[in-house]
C-alpha cells in the first residue's frame, strides 16, 4: 500500500480505479444538470468525490477503520485525478467523454483563473498527496491499534 501511495505521489498517471471514477464523475453531470451549467459542470468532480466519501462513511458507521482509510486514499486518488483533469484546462489535450466542452476549461474561464490552470493542478495534486499519506498513516494505525485490542481481549484481561 505504501509503495502505491508513493507511485501516486510522485508519478501519477490514468490507471485502472480511474474507469470507476469515470463513471461516477460522467454520472455527476447526469444528476446535477438540473442545478444550472456552473454545477453542472461542477457536477463531473463532485460525482467522482463523493462515491469514495460515501464509501468510507459507510465503513466507519460499522466501525471498519482500516477499509475506511483505504477509501480515503481512493478519494485522494480521484483528487489527483481530477488535477490532472483541471491542469489540462487550457491545453485540453485529454481525451474527453461525450462532449466537446472541458469541464475545467469552462469553469476556470468562467471564474478569471484559466491561465493559472496548470499552477492549481499542483497545489491540488499535493493536497491529494498529503490526504493520501494521512489515510495510508491513518489505516496501519487502525490496523495496530485491532490487532493491539485482539490481544488484550485474548489475554483475559478487562
């Protein structure tokens, strides 16, 4: 796990959980299209954000720490992807699903930041960075600390 979240914070590129992010980011626009064009297109990073946030909620309410972080690292995953996305903006080199209008592209012309597209795409890439080595901390944590109450109940004493 460790070795991923280096491999994501130092040499990102498009992989296999990002077909899913896909899917819930095109699925974002779908549902929040009703809520006019600024969250529409809002609506694409909102999608792909909140399924992993939904995700590790639902584990945390069972009490499955360690499963929960890891869906903290899917989250920070489909931040650094969505960076990716937003440092495209002015280029608009990716490939784009169902359209021909980039998402970041839009929004950052909109709000007078375009040109610092690539500039943001950083600063985001490394907020994910420090999210993802939070969560990756964060479960071997939860893993110690099970396996440390495992052998207190095991020990008979309470």
């Amino acid at each position: 796990m460790s070795a991923y979240v280096l491999w994501l914070a130092v040499d990102y590129d498009y992989h296999f959980i990002d077909g899913v992010n896909l899917l819930f980011h095109e699925a974002g626009h779908l549902f929040l299209s009703f809520m006019g064009p600024t969250v529409h297109f809002l609506g694409g990073t909102i999608g792909q954000l909140f399924f992993p946030v939904a995700c590790a909620f639902h584990f945390m309410k069972d009490a499955k720490f360690f499963e929960a972080w890891l869906m903290g690292i899917w989250f920070a995953e489909s931040l650094m992807n969505t960076a990716r996305y937003l440092g495209d903006a002015m280029a608009q080199l990716l490939p784009l699903v169902g359209g021909h209008i980039h998402d970041w592209n839009w929004l950052l012309g909109r709000w007078g930041v375009l040109s610092k597209c690539e500039s943001i795409a950083t600063v985001l890439h490394w907020v994910a960075v420090a999210i993802a080595v939070g969560c990756l901390v964060a479960a071997w944590r939860s893993v110690n600390e099970s396996e440390e109450m495992a052998e207190f109940s095991s020990s008979g004493s309470f």
